[in-house]
C-alpha cells in the first residue's frame, strides 16, 4: 500500500496533465482566431466535409438496382430540405427519416 504523500503527489499529477491537455487547444487555438487561412477554413470546410461523406457514401451504390431507390430518395429530399427551409436539423432528420421507411417498408425484402 503507497503511502499518503505518494497518492496525492498522483492525483496532483493526473489532475495537471488533464488541466494541461484540456487547455492546450485553447491555447494553441488563440493565436489562429486572427488568421484568415482559418476563417476560410470556417466557412467552407463544413460544406467539403459533407461533400466528401455524400460521395463516399454513394460511391458504391448499385444505381442501376432498385434498392438504391432509399438512398436516392433519401438524398433527394435532404437536400430539397436544406434548400427550402435552411435548418441543418430538419433536413438531416428528414432524409433519415425517408431512408428508414423506405428501406424497411418498400425495399424490404
């Protein structure tokens, strides 16, 4: 059994180095808040993320079948969503919720 001194000197430690590592993106963020290269950065990195997930998603997608109607459908009415109304949220819950009934009503097999 450690004695006293050794588990505070412990708990002493673990609490600086997750202080420290909870810190260091604040810190290392402060000096990028001025840069132009990372409020460029802000704006359209969501939109390449997004681009990139959508083609990932679909790049293995068996068009010519009929079971990527759901898909198809699903992308379609997101989209048609985030165009009409502009809100992240519905339109995401939108199109999963297209994609569900879809794929577990009419190409269920």
């Amino acid at each position: 059994m450690p004695d006293t001194s050794y588990a505070v000197a412990a708990v002493l430690v673990s609490a600086a180095v997750t202080w420290a590592l909870r810190a260091l993106p604040f810190a290392a963020l402060t000096p990028l808040r001025e840069s132009g290269t990372a409020r460029y950065l802000s704006v359209h990195m969501p939109v390449g993320v997004m681009v990139i997930l959508v083609v990932y998603c679909l790049h293995d997608l068996p068009v010519a079948e009929a079971r990527a109607t759901a898909p198809l459908a699903a992308l379609a009415v997101t989209v048609g969503l985030h165009l009409w109304r502009r809100t992240a949220l519905l339109s995401i819950l939108g199109g999963t919720a297209t994609h569900v009934l879809l794929a577990s009503t009419v190409f269920a097999r």
